[in-house]
C-alpha cells in the first residue's frame, strides 16, 4: 500500500512542525550516535500535546496500527504502509513516539517495532542505541 501524494504531503508536514516545534534533530550524528540524547527541552506541554497530535494523526491515517504502553518499553504495531516507508521516514515517526513516551517515563529508553500481521517484533528504535534497527 503506497501513501497517496497528499498523504505523504501531510505526513512530511506533520514531521517539520513536530520537530522544528521540539527543536530536535532528526539526523544523528555518528558523535551522538551511542550517547544519551537530552531531554531537558522535552518536558514542555505544549510540546508533548504536539507530539501526542502526531501520534494519533499517524494513527488515524493508517501508519501505526496502535501502541502498547504497558510495560517498562513501548510497542509499536504497525502495518503495510509503515514497512513501506523508507528507513528514514520510519525513524522520524519512531523519534517522535520515543520523545513522546520517554518524557512521560523516563525509565522507557525503546521502542519495539510490532508486525501487526506476525505479532513478532521486526525493529527497534532508540536514539540511544544508534537510532533504527530494522530486521
């Protein structure tokens, strides 16, 4: 399943604004790479309510299928159109659901990437470990 042009128009833009709007960086550096990231910027409502309008958008167009957040990480489901996407366009949706849940727990330091149709993880995301891991 391929995003139509305005779908992925709306996705990119929803991108920008979180990230111009949480002054994050989307590109980790190799200098970066396997340090903590900061958070002190994060814990700003306004912030979080954008990241929380991303998450539900991302849902509601089809690119996460849902989110467990149960235990000490999150789980990510998601479907054909997120596997779809390009690795970089897979790790700003991951960024953004990271920053989410890490600044309502700071303990959750991954998130697992969930095949919908297997149930058997197939990624992971933290920007402490060198950001995606895709099997």
């Amino acid at each position: 399943m391929n995003l139509s042009v305005r779908g992925r128009w709306f996705f990119r833009l929803g991108l920008i604004l979180v990230f111009f709007s949480a002054n994050a960086d989307a590109q980790t550096s190799t200098a970066t790479a396997t340090a903590p990231i900061s958070t002190a910027h994060r814990g700003d409502p306004d912030i979080q309510q954008k990241r929380l309008a991303f998450i539900k958008n991302a849902v509601a167009l089809g690119f996460i299928i849902g989110i467990e957040d149960s235990s000490p990480v999150t789980r990510v489901r998601v479907g054909q159109k997120f596997i779809s996407f390009s690795s970089e366009e897979k790790e700003d949706i991951l960024n953004v659901i990271w920053a989410y849940y890490k600044t309502e727990d700071p303990q959750k330091n991954i998130v697992l990437v969930i095949d919908q149709k297997s149930g058997k993880k197939i990624g992971e995301y933290s920007p402490a470990t060198g950001g995606l891991k895709m099997k």
